[in-house]
C-alpha cells in the first residue's frame, strides 16, 4: 500500500455556485483589509485553471492559512483542502532560528510550476505576483533573486501544514504517488541524518 492517501471533505455543489462563493469571500473586504484575513480561498493550483477569483494577498502576514475549494471531480462534488506556509526563515548570529513575514504587496496566484525541462522532481509551489491577472504577473522572489517555492522534495514527508497541499496537488494531479515515492528512495540513499535531508528538501530538488 502507498504511504500517501490524500484526505479531502466532500459536499454536494454546484459549480457555478462554487465560483459564487469564491467570489462573494475574495471581495467580502477591501483591499486594504484583505491582509487580514485568516483564512483564504481559491480553487486551483493548476496554472491553466487559474482565474481571477483566485487572487490572495498575503502581504505582512507569518503564516497564511490557504483554503482550497475545487470542483475538479465533477457531478457537483466538492472537494476541500487546506495548508498553511511561510515566507522563510533565517537565524541571526547568537539567535534562535526567526520566522519572517510576507512583504508587503504580496498579492497574487499561488500555483504549482512544472519545467518542461527537467524531471518531474524539479516541480514546486510558487507565487505569482499581480494585481490583475495571472498571465501578466511575476513569481515573488527571495534572497538572490531565486523565487519563493515549496518544493516537491518538501511534500514526501510533509509536516502538518503541507499535508493538505500535497493531498492537493495528487487530486488535481500536478504529482503523482509514484513521484514522491521515488523522492523518498533518492532522499532515503542520501548519507546523510534525515533531519538534515528534510532541511535539504525544503531548499529545493538538487537531485534531478
């Protein structure tokens, strides 16, 4: 048996009525107060599903709650997710390891990056930064330009807060089991303790 088995919640809903309520939630406060929400919605991860109602700002905040609603299935059946994530974090000198927020003005699409030229293992969750549409934004960038991303090495064993982006991403599959599974074996051959291979995983798939 795989040692992946996504949990989702599931309702009766129409679609059009799941684009209603992404809707009436996405413009339930202004823009100036939408930072402050704790939870938000969106349908998909999939770049090409990706539509307007999708946009998120989670600007200034340490770790956002994402909530995905997605009628991928069909016949009026809701499926539901939900993770949480973070900017990054960084251990000053004589410090304990720091927890950094969101810059401000980070509003955009959240989706999952798939190279066409490069293993399935290179895949990662980004940012699209944009006040308007996905295709005209650019991905949020960290330290030396590199984007902000959760890797697909970071979803094998995935801490509580993952668990939902990773059941996600198998129900929309963008992954699949069989690719995390062969992430866990190159992780696993690695000589090194795991702690430190989850650390790795997080910094992004150096294996290919």
């Amino acid at each position: 048996m795989s040692p992946f088995s996504p949990c989702s919640h599931t309702q009766p809903l129409r679609a059009t009525r799941l684009n209603q309520l992404v809707k009436t939630f996405s413009t339930s406060t202004s823009a100036k107060d939408s930072s402050l929400r704790t939870l938000r919605l969106i349908t998909t991860l999939n770049p090409a599903r990706i539509h307007p109602n999708c946009r998120i700002d989670i600007s200034g905040t340490m770790r956002p709650t994402i909530e995905v609603m997605d009628n991928i299935r069909g016949g009026g059946t809701l499926s539901y997710n939900k993770f949480a994530i973070t900017y990054r974090t960084e251990r000053p000198p004589s410090s304990e390891l720091t927890k950094l927020r969101f810059p401000e003005r980070t509003g955009g699409f959240l989706y999952y990056h798939s190279p066409h030229d490069l293993p399935p293992s290179a895949g990662e969750l980004r940012l699209r930064l944009s006040d308007s549409s996905f295709q005209q934004g650019q991905d949020l960038l960290i330290k030396n330009a590199r984007p902000w991303r959760i890797p697909m090495y970071g979803l094998v064993d995935p801490p509580a807060d993952l668990v939902g982006l990773r059941d996600q991403l198998l129900q929309e599959k963008l992954i699949a089991v069989d690719q995390l599974n062969a992430c866990r074996r190159i992780l696993q051959s690695t000589e090194m303790p795991c702690h430190q291979r989850n650390r790795k995983a997080l910094k992004g798939p150096d294996f290919l």
